[in-house]
C-alpha cells in the first residue's frame, strides 16, 4: 500500500471516529458510556410541581447511586422536542410532558421509540383508579398483545365551570340545582339565562364560553363529548375505524350540528372562531359568558389563591345525560412520562418505579394544585382530594365514575386526527359559515380515513 | 498649431476625459462613504445614548411613583377594603371607594393607562380604566408579578393586551394587609404610547457647522409574540385609542433581530421598509425591547453623491468641449501643398 493510500485511511477511519463521539444528530439514544440518566421534564404551572419533582429526583439519586441530568422546559418546548423525537432527533431517557399522551405518545409507540413499562406498571395494577390502566395501554409496533407505553403520573378530563353569582342574578335562585340533567334541557338553560341577564343589564354576557375555532385543541376536546352525548362510535373496542357506516356519518353530523348551533343562535361569543386554548379561559375568567368547558381544572386551579373566587363565585358542574338517557362517560387523558430507547432503560425505569410511589407521585400531583387529578387510588383518598368545601374537585372526580377509552387509546393513529384538529376545523367552517354542514361532515371524515390510511 | 494634434487627438483626449471623470466619480464616492458611514454611526450612538437615558428617567420616575403609591395609607386602606368586599360579577365603577381611589391615583397617571387592582386570582376589582373592570389579566406571563425591591432589576413581560390589542407593559405589586397577608395586587399598565414619543428624534436635514446632518430615525420595537415584532407604540403620534392590532405591522431587520437577541452594535442593513440603512441596535433589557437608531443610506451618503456628481458633471463639460475643438479642428480647411 502507498504511503498516501496509508495517510488517506487513516484520516477516514480518524473522521469516523470523532463522528461517533460527537453523536450527529439523528443518531438518537447517548452513548452508553453516559452513565446520567437525562430526563426531560415539563416545568409546570406552579413552583409546587418543579419542586417536587426535584426533591423526587434527588432521593432516588441518593438511593441508586445515580446522578441525573433533569432539564425543564417549557410545554411549547417540551411539545416541539416530542415531535422531533418522533422524527428521529435525540432523545432523553425520560419525558414527561402534559400534552404527550395524547398525541405524542401514540406516535411514539407507533414509530418504536419508546419501550413497553409493563413490568413496572404490572406490580401497581391494582393501586390505580379504574380506567387509568386502559387509558395507557396501546397497540404494539410489532403486533401482539397491547403494552402499556406511559408510566401514568395524573389525569384529566373536560369539566364544566360557570359563574355562581351571574347565575344567581339570571335564576333569582341561589345554587345550580335548577340546572337540567338531560342534554337538551342543559344546554337550553344556559341559553334561557343569557336572555335573562341581557333583560338585567348584563349586555355582553354570553352564555357559553365554547370554543369553535380550529386554532384551539380545546375545541375537539369539548366536540368529542358531543359525539360521546350523540352515541357516536368512531373506532371499534378492537380499533377498526366505523366512521364509514351511515349510522356513524349521521350521528357527526348531528352532533355538528348540536354543537355550531349554540354558536349560530347568538349563545356563545362570536370570537370563538378564532379563540386559541387560552381563550375561553380568559373569556370566562373575565365573567364575559355565563359558562364554560374546559379540559383539565385549570381555571378554578387559576383561582385556588383567592378564596372568594374559588369558593363563592365559581361552581363547576356535572355532564348533562346523553340523549339516550345515560349518564355520560367521560373521556379522560392519563398524563404519562415515557421512557426512550437508549443505553439507560433499566435506570429510567427504576426512576420511575419510584416517583410511581404514592409518597412520592401525591407531592407531585399535589403540586399541581388540583389541575390535574390523582391516578392512585390511596392519592385520590388523601385529605386534600377530598376536601369537603371543595367541590371543583369533588364534580371533576364524580366525572371519572363513568369513562370511556380516549379513540387514541383504542387507536393510535387517532393522535393524527387530535394533532391535525380535524374536528376543530369542521366545527370552525360550519360555524363561520364557510361551509355547510353536510360538507364539513363529509371533509372530516375523508380527513380521518386519510390519517387512518397513511398511518397504514 | 502645431500641425500632429489633430481632431482625432481630441477625440481620444474626450474619451479618455470622460472615463477619467467616471473612474474619479467613482472612486471619490466610494472613498468619501466610509468617513460619512463613521460619522452617522458616532451621531446615532450618541442619540441612541440620549434615548437611553430619556428612557431610564421615565422608567426611575414611574419607580418613585409606585414606591409613592404604595407607601400611601390612603390608597392601601381603600383598595383593602375593596379587595376584601364581596365581590359581584361586575365591580361598581362609580361606588365611593373606587370614585374615592380614583382620586387618589389620577395624579400620577401621567405615565400610566391605566391603575387597577387584581385580586389574587387576577380578576380586576377596580380600575382607572372603566373597560378593564371585572376582566381577567393573569398574574403570569402577561403582567410581570413582582416586589417593590425587584422594580429597578427584573425585566418586564411585553405582550399584547387582549382588550385593546395593543402592545402592552403591565407590573402587579402585591398589597399586603397588616398581617402582612397577601390580599392582592396594584397592576399599572405603562403608557408605551408616551415612551415612545419621548424618544421618537426625528430631525430633518440640517447643517450643523460646516457637517452635513442626516436626518435620524429612532424608535422602539419589541416582540409581542414569539414570532411577531413590532413597534411599541401606535406609530406616527396617531390617536392611541384609535389604533387596531393589525395597524402593528410586524417589524424585521438585521438590527432588530440581533438587538432582540441581546447584542449592541451598528451596521449596514436594510430596514423593516427594505431601505438601505445605517443603523445602531440596543438590546434595553428591562423592557425586553430593541432600541435602534436609523439613517436611510441615501440621506447620509449624499454629501458624497453630491461631490461625485461634481466631478463627473465636471468632466463630462472637459470631454464635450474636447470633443467639439475636435469637431472644429476636423472641419478646418486643409491649406494648399504648395511646391517650391
């Protein structure tokens, strides 16, 4: 061999070499010589939650010998760094962030880059509250029995607020028992109660804070309880998509149309088209609407510091009955963190073995201030949940007796349609009348079909 | 004459004279740029110094007035009492305590929109402001939270006011009872639209002495969302209360995003109009805004512009009267070969 051919390998095989140490990008996983577990964490509404996950940390690294390598991000980050781990960018050993487990974790499961938890979640099977084992457990990569993806952390579902004291001044009645139980009845009271708070002097008080704009997830979060109340099924308990039958067809369109009608009769502002997530909060918040929904329990948590808010002036209620009559089941978000493919898969899980405990996970969720609700059956038991005076959480928890499996759940491939908004879309052009409602029907469901096909 | 220069001589001579003068233009204005570009960047640091300073005034004084208002029992005492009422959905603006608060406060609105008070929960109670009253402004993110000790050194959140849908710098200062129990807070949103005149130095063409004095613009810009900038305030002195959010056109250049990203500096870069600019950047942490200071490369090269015309126009005379002796030379007649 010449001395140049000699010189040439050696700085080929020199430049391989220093490619593995820098770890390119998109190689993912770290090299198996970092023996720091990297977690990556959502840093939380409150101080309480980022402490509490420090503390947690910080006694497992004592009790393994481990150190970690705990970052915060922001949600938005913490969202945008999930999506471009589903890409095949680099990825921690540990994620938690709220908005995963419902469109990142099934994409995640879907692409094979995270590991099954089973083993850790089997031993607390029975510790956890009905459904919450359902709400984690997906369809594997490979085919096969279902695993469970997500070490479950909290949980939430969509929950109904409303002003006491403006509904008060519209009934003349103190309390909320006058409001309906069945679905039509509801929904009609609160409209009734904006006519009555106009005749009052209230004149920019709407009666729904609702979202209907394609720009906010919440709007597909409220919109499936109005397929849920119209006893729609879009995805079979074994995971076939039935939005084909005609059955499925008219039973969308009519609940599109139960929906944008609240909208079009001058009941909900007329905003809410183009409303993000945060506004019908702000909306509600600035007593502009006589109610609202709203996924997790973040607007009385917003209140938790001012007692005559949270106490006196706000009230949250129950779903009204479907329209067959039964109660409604409510569709929850078990909060999840995941563990990735890497070097550290025994350590991470360990981690979260422990923060799984209830000594542990109650601080955690606790911190939280009441957002989001336990998982554990012991946690939800604790004094602080069952706070007697409380009963923003007392309804929120009434709402998880009767539950359904979350479509993401029974099918991954439903992330894509929660993601992409299709239903926040349809909902948007039917109420700003861009569409008619027979055709943002049949636009949705070709949507659907389409992620269904692509995802294969 | 001396019988070898002839017409074309002159021609050549014409010629040559015309690509000197062009070759001469060119060079001088290319030259003379570099010390005009130095000049206008030495004026603009020092107005762009000049605004700093006008801005850490406005921003000391709108201190001693928070400080003022505070340590002021009567409007501790009034907004107690009102914190701690039972609250209806909508506050009475024109109840006495809050007509009586209002008083209290309206001296010292010079720099303010508005002054109201949050509850802990972030719902105003009671403002100067009769639109702000029972509406939410969360205690994150918006309005920057903080303790009186924390005005001079914590940087201020922007972000557009939901309401108004203007640019907006609001503060929360906790009011504490007498044991010392947190019962809510005094949220004074910044008059951006006063900043930003003070600063707005716009002064036309002028000679200063024997220098030419280009005329600067300064202004304000900060992000009101992640992808969005703009100015701070309504621009062009227009009513405040008249403006819509999408007159706020958003706002890039080189000097704007790298003032944004925290550095100082000066360059030569086209501003948010796309016009060749001379510029100076500061990033004013405090405000989390960029301050820039900004000639139009067309006004201060044009002392440069002007001579080099001079020396082409000069030249372009020498050639054209080279090219007409040329001219006359050629259509002089020839005289007679006479033999001897």
């Amino acid at each position: 061999m010449k001395r140049r051919e000699v010189l040439g390998l050696g700085i080929t095989a020199g430049m391989l070499a220093s490619c593995q140490s820098l770890r390119l990008p998109g190689t993912g996983g770290r090299s198996a010589k970092n023996h720091h577990l990297e977690i990556w964490w959502s840093e939380g509404y409150y101080p309480e939650e980022t402490d509490a996950i420090e503390s947690i940390v910080s006694a497992w690294e004592k009790q393994s010998g481990k150190k970690v390598d705990l970052k915060f991000f922001s949600e938005n980050e913490i969202s945008a760094r999930s999506q471009s781990a589903i890409d095949g960018s680099a990825t921690p050993d540990v994620l938690y962030g709220y908005g995963g487990s419902e469109i990142t974790i099934p994409a995640l499961s879907h692409r094979g880059r995270i590991v099954p938890l089973d083993d850790i979640i089997a031993p607390i099977k029975t510790d956890l509250l009905p459904g919450v084992v359902d709400s984690i457990t997906r369809q594997r990569r490979e085919g096969g029995p279902r695993a469970i993806y997500g070490a479950p952390l909290s949980q939430h579902a969509t929950n109904i607020h409303f002003w006491r004291d403006l509904l008060e001044e519209a009934t003349g009645q103190p309390g909320a028992s006058m409001v309906p139980r069945d679905w039509k009845g509801f929904w009609k009271f609160w409209s009734d109660c904006q006519a009555s708070l106009r005749q009052k002097g209230y004149p920019d008080v709407f009666a729904m804070a609702l979202p209907m704009s394609s720009q906010a997830r919440d709007t597909s979060h409220v919109f499936e309880f109005f397929l849920e109340a119209h006893g729609v099924q879009l995805i079979s308990q074994s995971g076939q998509l039935e939005i084909d039958q005609p059955k499925t067809r008219q039973g969308i369109m009519d609940a599109l149309s139960d929906y944008t009608s609240l909208y079009k009769e001058n009941s909900v502002p007329p905003q809410a088209t183009r409303w993000s997530d945060a506004d019908n909060n702000i909306n509600f918040l600035s007593s502009l609407s006589l109610m609202t929904a709203n996924p997790t329990l973040s607007i009385p948590g917003s209140q938790l510091s001012d007692e005559i808010a949270y106490f006196e002036r706000l009230g949250s209620i129950e779903w009204p009955h479907r329209l067959d009559g039964q109660p409604m089941r409510s569709i929850t978000f078990v909060n999840q963190a995941v563990v990735f493919q890497g070097p550290n898969v025994k350590e991470a899980k360990s981690f979260l073995s422990y923060l799984l405990k209830p000594e542990n996970l109650s601080a955690y969720v606790q911190g939280a201030q009441g957002r989001f609700l336990p998982v554990n059956k012991q946690i939800i038991e604790m004094p602080y949940w069952r706070n007697p005076k409380d009963q923003h959480l007392r309804t929120a928890i009434a709402n998880l007796r009767s539950q359904r499996k979350s479509n993401s759940v029974l099918n991954s491939a439903y992330s894509e349609v929660l993601k992409k908004n299709i239903w926040g879309y349809a909902v948007e052009s039917i109420a700003s009348g861009s569409a008619p409602l027979e055709k943002a029907t049949d636009k949705a469901i070709g949507d659907i079909k389409d992620v269904f096909k692509s995802w294969g | 004459m001396n019988p070898k220069i002839t017409a074309s001589t002159f021609y050549r001579a014409s010629i040559a004279c015309l690509a000197a003068a062009g070759l001469f233009s060119l060079a001088y204005y290319l030259l003379a740029t570099k010390p005009l570009t130095n000049q206008a960047f030495a004026r603009q640091h020092q107005i762009l110094r000049t605004n700093q300073k006008i801005i850490d005034n406005w921003w000391d004084d709108e201190i001693v007035t928070i400080h003022s208002d505070l340590n002021n029992p009567e409007i501790i005492s009034r907004s107690l009492l009102i914190l701690q009422a039972r609250r209806q959905s909508r506050s009475t603006f024109t109840s006495p305590l809050s007509t009586g608060l209002r008083d209290e406060l309206n001296g010292s609105l010079q720099n303010r929109n508005s002054v109201s008070l949050l509850t802990r929960g972030g719902i105003v109670v009671f403002s100067t402001a009769r639109q702000k009253l029972g509406m939410y402004q969360p205690l994150k993110n918006t309005t920057t939270s903080l303790e009186l000790h924390e005005l001079q050194t914590t940087p201020l959140n922007f972000f557009t006011d939901s309401e108004s849908g203007l640019p907006s710098i609001s503060v929360a200062l906790p009011i504490n009872d007498q044991e010392k129990i947190r019962r809510g807070f005094l949220a004074i949103d910044l008059n951006l639209n006063r900043l930003n005149s003070l600063i707005r130095v716009v002064p036309g063409p002028q000679s200063h002495g024997q220098r030419f004095q280009p005329p600067v613009h300064a202004y304000l810009a900060a992000r009101t969302t992640l992808e969005h900038v703009t100015h701070i305030a309504p621009p062009n002195s227009q009513a405040h209360s008249a403006i819509k959010p999408h007159h706020f056109e958003p706002l890039n250049s080189v000097g704007i995003q790298r003032a944004l990203e925290g550095q100082s500096g000066q360059g030569l870069y086209l501003d948010p109009k796309s016009r060749p600019t001379v510029g100076v950047y500061e990033y004013l942490p405090t405000f989390r805004t960029a301050l820039l200071v900004e000639s139009l490369q067309r006004d201060v090269y044009m002392p440069a512009r002007r001579q080099s015309r001079i020396i082409f126009a000069s030249g372009v005379l020498i050639s054209v009267t080279l090219s007409l002796a040329g001219f006359l030379v050629s259509r002089r007649p020839k005289e007679p070969h006479v033999s001897v």
